[in-house]
C-alpha cells in the first residue's frame, strides 16, 4: 500500500505491506531506530512515540494506521542538530539511563506528559512512565531527571524579569 507518513516534521511516501507495524516502518523503512523493539507485542514500551502528541505502543499499530497523523520519535525530540531537549538533558545530569534501551521511550513519555502537565507531582511521574519498563531498574533516577526537566521547562517559560 502506498502511504504518507509524517515523522518528525517531514512527510514520506511509502510503500508498505497492510500488516507492517508502525514500528517496523519507523526503523526499517526510515531508518529511524530510536524507538526499540522489546517484547513486540505491547508490554514493554521500548517502542514508544508520539502519535499527536500522545505516547504510543508503535508495536501495537500498523503504518496504515498513522497516515494523516503527526508521529514523533526521540529524533525529533531536539531543538537542533547536537542539541537535547530540556528532558534529554535532564536524563544525562541526573544519571537517568544506565543500558539505555528504555530510554528513548522513557524521554518520549516525559515528552507527552510535561506537554500535557508542567508540574506534576511525583506520582503523576511514576504514573506516566508505568507503561515502561527498565530492565536496568533505574526508576529513581528517571523519575528524578523528569522532575528536573518539568522544573527548567517552568523557568524557561517564566517571562524575564
Ligand atoms: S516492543 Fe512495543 S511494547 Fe514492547
Ligand atoms: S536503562 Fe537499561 S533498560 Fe532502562
């Protein structure tokens, strides 16, 4: 099937089989492997992007399923080219990655849910992230950088006084 895809900021004609994941099309038809095949059947969440702003299973959908949607991956996370966004920097300082297999996807839903709430409490952290799992068990430093990220996203909106 013919299809067009818009992937961080771009859109991409493809052709792809009906029954192609959207993951698979993210990573083998552009070459975009930061979303992570896990477990490849919705448990995981090392496959995560954002569909409309919202984070997704990218495994759980077919590449069909995204035509007239905005995906985002964790490379169209950064401002610019050898840039981190606010969250991904937050992650380094705080030592929020250890193999770094989640993480992409734990940046992607720290995305989704400072978009959504700019100060969330420490439950609301834990709760966004749970669809994710670390096999490093690194969660305290995840939910850490998130914190710090949601607190240098207040300032940096602050007007100057
Ligand atoms: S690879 Fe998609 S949820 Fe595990
Ligand atoms: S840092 Fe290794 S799986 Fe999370």
């Amino acid at each position: 099937m013919r299809i067009e895809l818009d992937v961080n900021g771009t859109k991409h004609e493809l052709t792809v089989e009906p029954r192609t994941t959207l993951l698979d099309c993210l990573r083998d038809c552009l070459d975009l492997k930061g979303a992570h095949a896990g477990c490849e059947h919705g448990v995981c969440g090392a496959c995560t992007v954002l569909f409309d702003g919202a984070a997704v299973r990218s495994c759980l959908m077919f590449a069909v399923q995204a035509e007239g949607s905005i995906i985002t991956t964790i490379e169209g996370v950064t401002p610019a080219p050898g840039e981190l966004s606010p969250v991904q920097d937050a992650f380094c300082e705080t030592h929020g990655m250890q193999c770094g297999y989640c993480t992409p996807a734990m940046i992607l839903a720290a995305h989704a849910l400072l978009a959504d709430n700019p100060q969330p409490t420490r439950e609301q952290i834990v709760e966004a992230i749970s669809g994710n799992i670390c096999r490093c068990t690194g969660y305290t430093q995840i939910v850490e950088a998130i914190a710090l990220a949601a607190e240098r996203m207040r300032g940096a909106n602050r007007p100057q006084a």
